[in-house]
C-alpha cells in the first residue's frame, strides 16, 4: 500500500506542485513541440525515482512516465476551448486509473473485485448515487408547481449553483450521519441560514425564503433518512 500512496504523491507534486499555469499555457499551444511538455515528464520521472528510491520498480515507472505522456499527448491533441474542463478531468481520471492498473500487474497483490463490491460498499455507492442527480431531479418535479424563474427575477445566481449546492449538501449530511457527528449536521443548516436566509429577510422576500427553506428541509430530510437507513442495513 506504501508504494501505492508513493505513486499517488508523484503525480499530485508533478501535476499540480511543480507545474506552473504558464507551462500548462505554453503546452496548450504550441501542443508537441512545447520543451515545458518535456520538462514536466522529465519531472514525473525524476519524482518516481526519488520517491520510489528502488530500480527494481523501474517497470513501474517507465510504465507511468510513457503513459503520462502519452495521456498528455492526447489531451494536447483533441483539446478545445470549449472542453478544456472536461479534458481536465478525463486527463486525471485516466492518469489515477493508470496508477493502479500499473500498480496491480507489477506488484504481488491479493487483490480481488470481491473485495470491493461487498454488500456495504455497494449500499453506500447507492446511497450516494442516489442524493446526487436522483434526488435533484425529484425536487425539481417537487417544486415544479411554483415558478422560480419569476421568484428570482433580478436575483440570477450561477448556472446549475443551486443543483451542486444541494447535491453537496446532501453528501455532507449523509457523511456526518454514517460518521455519527450529528452536531456538524446542526452547524451546516446554521451555516447555509446565515448564509442564504440573512440576505433574503433583509430583502423582505419572503417566497424566496419560503421557497428556500421549503428546498433545503427536504434536501436535509432525504439525507438524514438515507443516512438511517444505510446504519440500519448495515
């Protein structure tokens, strides 16, 4: 498990430590023929040696080190503007996915998928599947009878804040239930009161409020519940 923590550490200092936002600029455009490309997996490799400090792990990182650069390559390659978010987050999936691949063929491990996929851990993939989109989209149908858009006419907030500031929430709720710290739950409804109600009862708009407040004791209630009744099963 060391040399697994090890390789995680690498990438974290190489990816987000040791590269500034003007290599990654430069990388973006000039894509292949940028030197900082090269310096930045010259730095990965150096990170896995240093970490590691065992050539008898040098198929591990050779592994790593040509497909980091390989996955960056690509990256470079179909990268937009308009999907450079996206890109990000593919680009770390694929690295992170990279790491235990290279982890699992080259070391001796007893590891087996029946050891992930126990019963407890796929009622709390559920669980948490279930407060993200599930539950956003049945508030939605919930709130559907009043108009939100007239609500908060003049008041817009970001684009989908709302939907993640829920779907947050909800997980937040869930952990502090299943981790027996109830206190945090009181502390994050006091904290999103001083937050969102204090604006709005100076404002006087009290439908906004009401439907606010509607919003947030549902979302907290499904949370509580689902983290009851994950205990329960367990």
């Amino acid at each position: 498990m060391i040399l697994l923590i090890k390789l995680f550490l690498a990438h974290l200092i190489g990816d987000f430590v040791f590269q500034t936002k003007k290599s990654v600029k430069q990388k973006r455009k000039k894509k292949l023929k940028s030197p900082t490309l090269y310096i930045h997996i010259a730095v990965h490799f150096v990170l896995l040696i240093f970490l590691l400090w065992d050539m008898s792990l040098w198929p591990i990182i050779l592994t790593i080190t040509i497909s980091h650069f390989i996955i960056d390559v690509l990256k470079l390659k179909f990268q937009k503007k308009t999907t450079k978010r996206l890109w990000f987050f593919l680009d770390q999936l694929l690295h992170i996915i990279m790491i235990f691949i290279t982890y699992f063929v080259f070391t001796d491990n007893n590891f087996k998928l029946s050891t992930v996929f126990t019963e407890t851990n796929l009622l709390l993939i559920t669980c948490v599947l279930f407060l993200s989109q599930p539950v956003s989209i049945i508030m939605m149908t919930i709130f559907s009878k009043w108009n939100i858009e007239k609500l908060t006419s003049g008041n817009e907030s970001l684009e989908d804040a709302g939907r993640y500031i829920g779907m947050l929430e909800r997980l937040l709720v869930f952990i502090f239930i299943i981790s027996d710290h109830w206190e945090a739950v009181g502390f994050l409804i006091t904290a999103k009161s001083v937050f969102r109600f204090g604006d709005l009862k100076e404002g006087k708009q009290r439908k906004l409020t009401e439907y606010i407040l509607i919003g947030t004791l549902i979302s907290f209630g499904i949370a509580i519940l689902t983290g009851l009744l994950y205990l329960y099963l367990i």
